[in-house]
C-alpha cells in the first residue's frame, strides 16, 4: 500500500513539472512586432498571390521609407501618404514573408502571409494565423510560470508529508 502511495504521488509530481515545463521554455516564435522609432503597416496581412497590399508607415525623420520583400517590387514611401504593391503570382499559397521597412537605416519587419486555395485576388482574411505556434503558447506569462512552480512545489510537499505519515504510522 506504501508503495502505491509513493508512485502516485511521484507520478502527479512528474505530471505537474510536465505540464509547467513548455511555459518555462515558450518563446514567442518571432510573433510580437519590433519595436521601432516609427510606425509601418501592411494591410491586409494575409492576401492571395497576385493580390494587393498597402503599405503606409508615420513618424520617420526622413522624407521617405523604403519597403522590401521577396513577393513584390521595392516600394519608397513618402511619408504620411500610402502606396499599393502587388504580390507576385507565383507566390507560394501557405508562405510567410518578411516585409522590411527602413527609415533612415532604423529597419522594421512585418509579416505577409500568402492565403491558401480560391482564386480572389486582394481578400482580407481577418485575424491570420500565427506560423509557427500553431497557437499553442503565446509567451512566457511569470504569473502563470510562478503557479506552475507552486503547483509543482505543493504536489512534492503533499508527497514528502504522506510519505512521511506511513512512516509513523507503520
């Protein structure tokens, strides 16, 4: 009988360190946007190949931004206006691109994702899907990682202390 307590318990602490063990080691997979002295966008960010994107950025010092990836042409920007770049038609359907803004040097990344299946060019699809997490974790959250270590702390502590009253009670 001990020893079935002993293994339950050994097993519900190896299932607690489980279960908090991919919080401790998440990483956000590249999806948080960079952090940079001025603002850019694409929009829509999922389009179909051959489709349209614009493109705008705000607050750079110099007059213009320049825009590269590898699914259109270059674009320069001026600043506070927008402009339209289409995607390649041979982009791959599934794909996920780096769109780069530079201002001044200061560079900024975004992602483009070319949308899967049907033949309209230029749809929005609403709320993409984050490549890479499957949205499995978003993010290392140190109130969730503090919990985990509580959760795993109390299920040893339980452990040692039945452990420990079959011991004198035997």
């Amino acid at each position: 009988m001990r020893s079935i307590s002993v293994l339950s318990s050994a097993l519900v602490s190896l299932a607690a360190l489980g279960l908090a063990t991919p919080l401790a080691v998440a990483d956000d997979g590249g999806t948080q946007p960079d952090v940079t002295s001025f603002g850019f966008t694409v929009s829509p960010t999922t389009v179909a190949a051959g489709g349209t994107v614009t493109l705008s950025s705000s607050e750079c010092e110099v007059p213009s931004v320049h825009v590269t990836a590898p699914v259109f042409d270059n674009v320069e920007l001026n600043e506070g206006e927008t402009a339209s770049a289409q995607v390649y038609p041979d982009a791959k359907p599934g794909a996920q691109y780096d769109v780069t803004f530079d201002c001044n040097g200061e560079k900024g990344t975004t992602s483009l994702t070319i949308a899967t299946g049907g033949t309209d060019h230029g749809t929005t699809v609403d709320h993409g899907v984050k490549a890479g997490l499957g949205g499995s974790a978003g993010g290392t959250d140190p109130a969730l990682m503090v919990a985990g270590g509580a959760l795993i702390a109390g299920t040893l502590g339980v452990g040692y202390l039945r452990l420990r009253k079959r011991r004198t009670d035997g």
